[in-house]
C-alpha cells in the first residue's frame, strides 16, 4: 500500500472522489432528465425512473436485453450485470459527484451532491449539485439549525423534522429538482467553543450527537412499514443520508492553521470514547447508507485514506450498508496540500498502472449501485410519487419549524419572573439590536432558500406595537453613533427586546472564533440601552457558540436572557411567542459556555479532552471540565417549576462470568477502593444486563410546560482519568400545571456505565456507580459486581 490510489481504491473502497469530478462537464440529472441529453438524445417526455420501457425505446434500445432492468432479478445478479457491461473508463466516470452514465446501455448522468442539514438546500460548487430552486419551487422549509434543534433534547422532533424534510426532498425530486442522496447531517463533536461549524452540530456530548444523527437519519431515509427489514442492503430507503465528517475534526481556520494542512492528533482513547461514538452509533442504530471522510489527517493519516478508519471499521467493525465519501476535493488536499506519499497527479491513473484491480472499482460501483436500487431510481418509488409542490413549504413544516425553534430557545435567565411579558401590560416594546430585523442569519449555513421570514420585528408586530432602532448596523457593531437612538426607544417603550449576538462573519465553516465574546461595540449597547429603559430588559442572543455575557447575567438592569441559536425562518415568531407566554421554554444548552478566559488557557489546536497538568491546560466539554462557567451545559430555565420524586429504582447488578470471562485491571487513585474483580471487557460480556428505574415529575407552578429528564452517570470513585459525568439518557415530557408525569428508563450497563480506559479497552467497572437525575435533585447508587472468574 505505498501509493495513495492504491489506498483510496482497495482500502477504503472510496466511492465519490470529487476531486477528479471537478474536471468534467456536469449537467443536473433529475428525474425529469433521464434522457441522455448530451448530444445523443434528447428526451420528448418526463421519466420518473431509468428502468421504463418507454424510455429505453426512445434511446433505441430495447430493456429487455438489460438484466439490470429486471425487477424480478436480486439487486446482487442486476447491479453485477450494470457493472460488467462497462469499460474500465466508464466505471470510473461513474465514482465522481458526478456520475456521467453511459449512453450506450441506457444508465443516466447522475448528480451524488445534495445537502439537507435543515432543509433541503441548493448550497455547493455549481454545476455538481443536484438539487436546485427556481419558479417552480420557489424554496423549501429552513428549520432552526441543528445546534438549536438540539437544545430541545427531543428525539422525536429530531426524527419529524428528518421526516418533513425527506417529504420536501422527494416532491423536488420528482419535479425534477432535487437528487435523492444528501450528504447530510454533520455529527462532529464540538470539542472547542472557537469551533466555526457548531452551529451545523447537535453539541458537545459524544451520545446527545449520536442520538440526533441516528433519529434524524432514520427520518431521512425510513420508509413507513419497512423500517425492521432484516436484509439492511435490500431495505427501502425515502432518500440517503450521510454522516459526516469523519473523523476527529474540528478546526476549520483557527490562527492560520486551516483544515485542509491540520494533522489532529488523538488518543485512541478518546477516539473511541468521543470522536467515533456518534459515527458508530449512525451506522449501527442509524442504519445510514453514507459516511463522509474528512479533509484532515489523523495521527499523520488522511482521515480519507485510512484502512483502519475506514475499511477496518466502518465497513467491517461497524458493517456499513451504503457507501463512503470523501469530502469536496479532498483527494486533491492530500495530493496538493498535504503531500501525502508524495503521489504525483499521474498516480491516480491506478488500474492502467497496475497498482490496483480493477476488481475493486468494481466494489465501490458496487456499494454505489445498491444505494441507487434501493432508493428507487432504477425501478422508481410509487409510494412518494404523488410527491409535488404541495408538499414543499406546506404549512405543516412552516408550523414544524415554528415549533422546533421554539422547543429549542433556552431560557437562561428571569429576574423577578420578568417573563413571559404580558401583552395587556406591555402594549409597546423597542426591539433593538443588530439581530432586531433578522433575515438570512436566522438560517445559518447550508440553508438554500427559505419558503419565507418571520424577523423578530414580525414576530413582536403581532403581540402590540414595535419600535425599531438598530443599535448597531451589523454585529460588528464597529462604532457606537447608533446607541444613542436605540436608548432613546428604550426609554419610550414599555418594554425593550435587546436581539444580538454573532453571525457567519464570526463563526462558520473556515472561520473559527478567537474570542467569545460579543463584537465591537454590542456589550455597550445592551448596557446603556438597559440602563436607559423605562420598562424591563429582555436580551435575545443568537449564536451558535457560547458567549461570555456575564456582565448581563450579573446586570440587574437585565431581568430575562434568552438564547436563541440560529431559530431558522420562522425564528421571530418563535422568539415572540416565548417572551410573550404563548410558549414555555424548556430547551436546554447543549454547549458548555466558558467564561472568555477559556481560550487564554489552552490552543484550540490541542486534541485531548482529559486535562494536560504538564502544560496546566484545563479539560475540555462538561465531562471533564471543572471549572466555572457562564452557563453549563444542560442549563435552561422554564416559566414554571418541577420537582423530581424518584419512584423505582434498581440498585445493583451481579454479573456471573465464566470461565473465558476475565477481570480487567483499572488504574486507581491511591486512597481509592479497589473491587475484587475491577473491571470485565466489555466485548467478553453478553450485554444483556439492564437496571431500570421510573422519576414522577411534578409541575408544581402554575404553566404547563416540558420538562427535560436528564439522567448524567458517575463512575466509581478512584478511577484515573474517568469523565467527571456523563449523560446516559434523556426524555422530554409535557406535565400541565398542577400536574405529574411518571418517567421509565431501562439501560442498558455495558453502554451506560462502561468506560474507555487509556488502552482504549471499553470496560465495565465493579463498585459504587451513581445515577443522578437532573442538577443532582435526586440521585441513588447502583451496585456492580461481578461473580465466577478470576
């Protein structure tokens, strides 16, 4: 394996090199152009699938003589057949973005690229994405961005949204606007707060990010009735989804180190415990058909050209059903950018070389191919094909995104029980602030085009009278002439909605913060603009990354704070109904927001989660970090108050092992007890063993409202180098005023309570694990033990 294309091809069995796409003429395929209109023939009639008989005929061929076209065939007898009918060239102008077809066989051009992180989205490099927005679908819904959608720690919202927005991809797709396969969502832990992608992330915890992508996957590609199917490379699917970006990275541009040149290196202890777990759980519980690797190396190894990553374990560890990307041109990074191998352009011609078989396109083709018959393209979906434009930007996703961007806000501050706001009392309000009239920085990034806006302004329009000052042209905010105006309508209003924050010019993909703090002149603003109010002072922030805004949760001239994320397009409405009361917040931050001294601390560019004592570098996320915060992860306030009252609760597990059954050693503090048997591989254990336990939550105010169960674990005491909590489970539930609602858990040990030790070994502890339910309102201690072995 000296040589890169010998690595791509027969370790990885890469299947969409956009590199070598780059150079090619692309058209859009949709369903609509089936046809082969690159000169040879130009379709007279729509074709909603390649395998009709029409259409064959219309090429001058006959499909009967295709047994790739025949349905009664296995996908494994038909795709063969596809891919023996092609030259060596052919095949490999099939293994781009863009897939060219081959005419003379009657297999279309075919569009790979299209993106769907909350909504359906047209953002790419021209000319290779298929999906696209014009007169006749003006738009498609924009929900919140994924790091505000996860704050409202709901899994079936996360699912519906995925649902809705697979609905809206297949309508394009049968307008002719859209492809079927999305290289979406991005499952990165957000490891640094300066990261520039969080806001396209479900946070911080490696399992809340698992969790989102297999629910949102499922959404994406689930076809009702078919969702058990046991032979998973036969399984329908409503359209692909891809996992990305894998793995371990999460630097974009920080100081001048850029993503394309950056080596991350990583302990294989946190690779397993942090920066793989998502990916693992995507492919295993997801069931996703694509994983996309990243631009950058991993301990000296592009991510994109690992056996181990990729062939070793995503598709044998993990059994991957689909096929691996790699990430735009990242082919050529490795080429041009990272020098890897030194390879030079002539060695990509692999086969005619003699460096790799031929056999192994065949395999990429292959896992291509099945994608493809599954999702219909060869034999088409009646099931979506009543699909139109009805179905984009319905007013029930208008409504969905409504609501996900207002389970998502999180209240984090109420002075007073300032909110919600009265609108019978507060009849005029001054929104001011560089976010006040919000448009596209609602929407974030790989938004495409909305079907509309709700501003703040709209949104506060509809509960009384709105006075506008900006405040601050842009979120720069470079000077301060606009304070003056934006204090004077303060000072009329009877109440003010400060709406501020960052946007794509601070964190974004290839922009990663320096600071966390709020541009220019912003903190000024909030601060006289408070202190001239005549009513209360109500801060919005929207933002992806934490921000340091303890001079505003220390003023008392500010009585609420809201965070907001990037809420999507109907973001001002959202926004308005929660200060207003027509909506209880319940969202809970899904980031840990460091205090600014953070990043004076340690360089973003360091890899490992655990503290360095050696460098005094401190540890990093909510698990291994001790020090104060702004707000912490988990955080979020609501307009009434619950109460825990733990109800059932099992409180030991005695595990008998066999003789093939071995105890593990766990290094320890000095002072600490050390169990009997310390610790069993957790790949030795069956993994059947479960501890149940049942929470009443009690609204004992006077709103309805939702609540959010989240259930963290800490290890036994002693053990080096464990995280100080962990999140083990989590539900949403809506108990009205007055009321209770009783919460059931079963998890399972080896996932909740194992750990991975500096070996990288997964191991189930013996000794006293805790259990604890919300901010430590209740806890108890569960019991583990093991039996039978030495």
């Amino acid at each position: 394996m000296a040589k890169l294309s010998f690595l791509l091809f027969f370790t990885l069995s890469l299947l969409v090199l956009s590199a070598s796409a780059r150079n090619v003429a692309s058209k859009k395929l949709t369903s609509s152009t089936l046809g082969l209109d690159n000169g040879v023939f130009k379709p007279t009639r729509n074709y909603t699938h390649v395998c009709d008989a029409s259409r064959f005929a219309d090429l001058g061929l006959d499909m009967k003589d295709f047994a790739f076209c025949d349905s009664s065939l296995s996908y494994e007898i038909r795709v063969k057949d596809l891919i023996d009918r092609m030259t060596l060239a052919e095949k490999v102008q099939q293994i781009g973005d863009t897939a060219l077809g081959v005419a003379r066989i009657g297999l279309p051009k075919y569009e790979w690229w299209s993106e769907a992180l909350h909504g359906v989205s047209n953002v790419g490099q021209q000319g290779s994405v298929a999906s696209f927005f014009d007169d006749v679908v003006p738009g498609a819904t924009s929900f919140p961005t994924v790091i505000l959608t996860t704050a409202s720690f709901n899994e079936s919202m996360w699912k519906t949204i995925g649902e809705a927005v697979s609905t809206e991809a297949r309508a394009m797709h049968n307008l002719g606007h859209a492809g079927l396969t999305y290289w979406s969502p991005n499952i990165n832990v957000v490891r640094d707060p300066r990261w520039g992608r969080a806001l396209e992330t479900p946070g911080e915890d490696p399992y809340v990010v698992g969790r989102y992508a297999v629910n949102y996957v499922r959404g994406l590609q689930d076809v009702e009735g078919t969702e058990n199917t046991t032979d998973l490379n036969h399984r329908p699917l409503k359209v692909a989804a891809c996992c990305k970006h894998y793995a371990a990275y999460d630097v974009d541009n920080w100081l001048g180190v850029d993503r394309y040149h950056f080596d991350s290196r990583v302990t294989e202890q946190d690779m397993v415990e942090t920066f793989l777990r998502p990916f693992e759980m995507c492919v295993k519980d997801g069931d996703v058909t694509s994983v996309m690797c990243s631009y950058n190396r991993v301990n000296g190894i592009p991510a994109c050209a690992d056996p181990k990553l990729l062939k070793d374990t995503i598709r044998g560890e993990w059994d991957l059903h689909g096929y691996i990307v790699s990430d735009c041109d990242s082919i050529e990074v490795m080429l041009d950018n990272q020098k890897w191998l030194n390879d030079e352009p002539e060695d990509a011609s692999a086969v005619v070389r003699g460096k790799v078989r031929e056999a192994e396109i065949d395999k990429a083709l292959k896992n291509l191919y099945f994608v493809l018959m599954r999702l219909g393209f060869f034999d088409g979906s009646p099931k979506f094909s009543s699909l139109g434009s009805e179905n984009v930007c319905s007013l029930e996703h208008i409504r969905l995104a409504t609501e996900a961007a207002r389970e998502g806000i999180v209240l984090l501050k109420n002075d007073d029980e300032t909110l919600p706001l009265n609108h019978h009392k507060f009849k005029t309000v001054a929104v001011v602030g560089p976010h006040a009239n919000a448009t596209t920085v609602m929407i974030g990034n790989y938004a495409g085009v909305p079907c509309q806006y709700t501003t703040p302004i709209d949104g506060f329009s509809a509960y009384g009278r709105v006075i506008h000052e900006m405040g601050c042209s842009d979120v720069a905010c470079k000077n301060d002439t606009l304070i003056f105006p934006a204090m004077k309508a303060a000072k009329k209003a009877d109440a003010t909605i400060l709406v501020v924050g960052i946007d794509l010019t601070v964190e974004a993909e290839s922009l990663d913060r320096v600071d966390l703090l709020l541009p220019g002149y912003q903190t000024q603003l909030i601060s006289q603009v408070a202190a001239a109010s005549k009513g209360p002072v109500v801060l919005v922030v929207m933002s992806a990354g934490g921000v340091d805004i303890s001079f505003a949760k220390n003023d008392p001239n500010i009585k609420a704070i809201l965070w907001a994320g990037y809420p999507g397009e109907e973001g001002g409405r959202a926004i308005a109904d929660v200060v207003f009361g027509s909506y209880n917040p319940g969202g809970r931050l899904p980031l840990t927001w460091y205090e600014s001294n953070y990043v004076d601390m340690l360089p973003m560019t360091s890899l490992p989660l655990r503290p360095i004592d050696s460098l005094s570098y401190p540890g990093r996320t909510y698990k291994f970090f001790n020090g104060s915060t702004v707000y912490p992860f988990g955080y979020g306030l609501s307009y009434t108050n619950f109460t825990y009252k733990l109800t059932s609760a099992q409180r030991s597990l005695h595990i008998e092992l066999n003789k093939f059954q071995h105890c593990r050693d766990i290094t320890y503090t000095e002072d600490a007890f050390r169990p009997p048997c310390p610790a069993v591989l957790i790949d030795d254990l069956s993994c059947d063993d479960h501890f149940e336990f049942e929470v009443e939550v009690q609204n004992i105010g006077k709103r309805d409202g939702s609540e959010v169960v989240m259930v963290y674990w800490t290890p036994p005491a002693g053990i080096i180098g464990a995280p100080l909590k962990q999140l083990i489970g989590f539900q949403k539930v809506f108990v009205p005023a007055g009321g209770s609602e009783k919460v059931k858990f079963d998890l399972n040990a080896c996932k909740s309570l194992g750990i991975v030790d500096y070996t990288a070994y997964r191991l189930l502890p013996a000794g006293g694990h805790s259990i604890v339910i919300g901010d430590d309102v209740v806890s108890f201690p569960v019991q583990v033990s093991f039996h039978g072995s030495v």
